[in-house]
C-alpha cells in the first residue's frame, strides 16, 4: 500500500499535497476530488489511489487502472484560476512530471502535446484537467495524472503502447517520493504561470522536451483532421503546426489530439 506518512516525509510544498488523501481504491481520484470540492476542500488537496475501477482519460476514453504498482493521483486548484487558461494547467503538469520523473529515476522522457508524458514512443503517463463552476460563477480545476511504475497484470491491448518506469529503471521506483516529487515540481512551475498568466517563462523548458518538435503530426481537429510540422508551443500554450501551404495553426489544447503521421508520436 501506498504510505501517507512516506509521502509526507517527502513532501516539500507550501500547499500542494498538504491536505492528503490516500484511498485503496475508488472509481476515479477525479471524482473524489469534485466531491470534496463541493464541501469546500482547500486548494491542493490531493486524492491518491492505489487503483481504479473507472479510471478516465480525456473524451470518454477509459484510463487503465490496476492495483498495485502505479500512481493515480488529483490536485484540485481554486486559486488564481482563469477559466480560459484552465487547459494550459495540463502542459504545466507535463513539465512538472517530466521534471520529476527525471530527478527521481533519473530518466529522461519527453512531453507529447497536450497530455502525454512518452517514453521511446510509448506512454508512460496521461493527464486528464477538469474545470468546474460553483453557483457564484467561480471556477476550480482537477488535475489527474497516472503514471505507470510497474508492468503488472496489465490489460493486454496496452502492451505496445505503455511504458513503465521500473522498465527503464531497474531499481525499484519509490511512488510515495515520485508523488512528492511531482507535486514539488509543479508548485514551482505552476507561480511561474501565474506570474504571467501564459507560457512566457516557461515556453522555452518544455519546447526542450516536446517529443512532437520538428515532426510530421496528424491533428485531429473535430472540425476537419490535417497534417503538418510541429514547431512547438506559443505563449498561450497552443501547438504551432506549418501546413504543407506554408500556413501556420494555432492548435488549441481543448478538444484536439495529435498523433505522429506513422503512429502515436
Ligand atoms: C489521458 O487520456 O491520458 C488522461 C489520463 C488521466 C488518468 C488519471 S489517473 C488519476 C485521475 N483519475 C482519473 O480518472 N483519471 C486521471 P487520453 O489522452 O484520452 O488517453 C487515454 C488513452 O491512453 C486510452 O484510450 C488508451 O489508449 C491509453 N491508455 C489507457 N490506460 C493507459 C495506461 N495505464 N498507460 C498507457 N496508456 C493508457
């Protein structure tokens, strides 16, 4: 089981984490933490479960949970929270998790765009943000991440698609200290956000590690799916892409996915 004492150990947060809740195993730490929002939960608590039964990805699709050997965690953030800059709280989180994933099992992953966090082309970890309105119009956000530690009676259809830390590692992967790690990271990256309220000082970093830089990506667009060249992310956080025409997109986080033109990166 996941030790809420070894967590705390580790954590080095003013607000990230400090209100903590560690579950055996619930439907989906998102939805636990939309119900401790509702009765007023403070900005940072933090749910983590040791498995899910309905774990979510993003437009509908199904998070593979199993117990044991990976981490399944949500932030919920009500402070400083501007509604249409709620998805660029995702990329913030893929900085922080690539950041931590490094410092903790010293391997270096990449970031592909919006919420992927890849491994020599396989996913390693997915986050999903949620924003919800109170009746007096304010807004909080729910940040879930899963990252996969440990290959273990994984669902079979994930085989060539998921990466695994303990794989790349060898050593064991302490989560309790990964998950300190990563709320550290992200409370560092996150006042750097809000400083300015866009990717200015952060812009540079995660162009660094996006794995789609300079590749040919399939954007799949609701309105209409088209190809071209990634160059990177613009200051509000939106994928830069150069159609064949020479014209450039501004691809907004929101609704859209990017696959590699020869596969998933
Ligand atoms: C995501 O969605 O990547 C967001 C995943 C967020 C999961 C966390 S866990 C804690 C919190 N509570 C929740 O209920 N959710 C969050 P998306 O980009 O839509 O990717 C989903 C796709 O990734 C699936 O359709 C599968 O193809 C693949 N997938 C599912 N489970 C996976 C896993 N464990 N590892 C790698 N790939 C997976």
């Amino acid at each position: 089981m996941l030790s809420k004492e070894e967590i705390e150990k580790g954590l080095h947060t003013q607000w990230a984490g400090r209100n903590m809740i560690c579950l055996e195993s619930t439907d989906s730490t998102n939805v636990q933490v939309k119900h401790l929002a509702q009765r007023g939960a403070a900005h940072g608590t933090v749910v983590v479960a040791e498995s899910q039964s309905a774990g979510r990805g993003r437009l509908g699709r199904k998070w593979e949970s199993p117990a044991g050997s990976n981490l399944y965690f949500s932030l919920l953030l009500r402070e400083n929270i501007v509604p249409q800059k709620a998805s660029m709280l995702t990329l913030v989180m893929g900085l922080a998790l690539q950041e931590a994933i490094e410092q903790v099992c010293g391997i270096e992953t990449k970031i592909k765009w919006p919420n992927d966090i890849v491994l020599d082309g396989r996913k390693i970890a997915g986050i999903l943000t949620e924003m919800y309105f109170k009746e007096d119009n304010s807004a909080y956000v729910i940040i879930g991440t899963g990252v996969n530690v440990k290959a273990q009676d994984f669902v079979p259809q994930l085989e060539n698609k998921a990466a695994f830390l303990e794989n790349t590692c060898k050593e064991p992967v302490s989560r309790e200290a990964l998950l300190a790690k990563i709320l550290e990271c992200f409370e560092g990256k996150v006042a750097l956000f809000i400083k300015t309220m866009d990717f200015s000082l952060l812009r540079q970093s995660y162009n660094e590690v996006l794995v789609n830089c300079g590749r040919e990506v399939r954007v799949l667009d609701p309105a209409g799916e088209y190809t071209g060249t990634a160059q990177g992310i613009n200051e509000e956080g939106e994928l830069l892409v150069r159609r064949p025409d020479g014209t450039v997109e501004k691809v907004y986080a929101g609704e859209v996915s990017v696959r590699g033109v020869y596969g998933y990166v």
